[in-house]
C-alpha cells in the first residue's frame, strides 16, 4: 500500500461534540491529538468534514475543533454512510478517509465500515480515537483489525503528508509535532 497523499486524503472528524466529549476516557489528550491533526491537515491542504450525530440532543462539534473543520454533516444514525446525504457532502477525489473521533466503538467503527462498504479507503487514527470505556477502545480496534482496515498515527499521517523536509510547511508541521 503506498503512503498518504495530501492530494487523496481527507479527515473525517465523527462526533467530537461539546457534550459528549467529557464522558470519554482520556478525552482531553485525545481532543489535543485531533487538534494538532486537523490544524496540520489544513496547512497541507486536506480537507476537514465533521459529523454531529443529533446536534439538538449532543451539541455541536468542540468549539476547540470547529474552526479548522470544513463542513459539518448532520447524522442520526451511527453510521454516517447510511445517511442519503452523507456521500454527496463529502469531498471529491478524497479516497483516503482518516477517520478520528468518539465512540470508537460505535459511530467511528461503523462509518469506517460503512466507508470500506462504499469502496472508500478508511484508516483509523488510533491516536485520536476515543470511547467511554478502554474496553470499547479496545474491542473496536480489534474489530477493525479483524476486517483487515489500516490504522496509523497521527504523526504518521502528518509525516506522508509533508513527504519531505523541503515542503514550504514542513516548520510549520514539526512544530505541531513538537507540541504533543
């Protein structure tokens, strides 16, 4: 499998809203990790689509979040790809589907399913992935390892991203890097 491209990724940030945020586990490193994620994504010119699975009810996306996202989706259901609006709101040519977000086990496992369903190619950022319980942390990695999907890291996808230290944001990036 060749490295990320700038040029085919995208991030799909799922339902890393206000109020769901603090009843997961570890939730303040994890919402630093997808910080640092996103704002690299958007140096590099990869887009950020958010999901907020019933916003009336959970609330919108993290205010810390919401402005390096590009667009937001509206879902009710844990998988977002079985809204009939989801695939014509996301990104064209985008192939690569970095998925981060809460619950793991839940909404992020499912549209990572639904994507692979949909002939997209999801990856899982383990480090920017959170549930309530380790447990179900735990248990949705292996699931996602079971049906043979890729998962990297944050850094990782940063690093593919830049593919060299000649790129015009490589400071830029290190320095996100470096703030971990």
């Amino acid at each position: 499998m060749p490295v990320l491209s700038s040029h085919d990724s995208m991030i799909l940030l799922v339902d890393m809203q206000a109020s769901l945020l603090p009843a997961i586990d570890r939730h303040e490193p994890l919402l630093q990790g997808a910080l640092r994620l996103v704002k690299a994504a958007q140096l590099l010119g990869v887009p950020v689509v958010a999901t907020e699975h019933c916003a009336d009810k959970i609330g919108e996306t993290s205010p810390v979040l919401r402005p390096w996202v590009d667009h937001v989706i509206h879902k009710t259901h844990f998988d977002a790809t079985r809204e009939t609006h989801f695939l014509q709101e996301m990104p064209k040519r985008r192939t690569n589907v970095l998925l981060i977000g809460t619950e793991a086990h839940v909404c992020v496992l499912q549209t990572g399913l639904g994507l692979a369903r949909q002939g997209l190619g999801p990856i899982l950022v383990s480090d920017c992935i959170g549930s309530r319980r380790p447990a179900d942390l735990l248990a949705a990695q292996n699931r996602w390892n079971h049906h043979g999907l890729e998962q990297i890291s944050a850094e990782m996808a940063m690093f593919e991203w830049l593919e060299t230290p000649s790129h015009p944001q490589f400071r830029d990036v290190l320095a996100l890097v470096k703030s971990s």
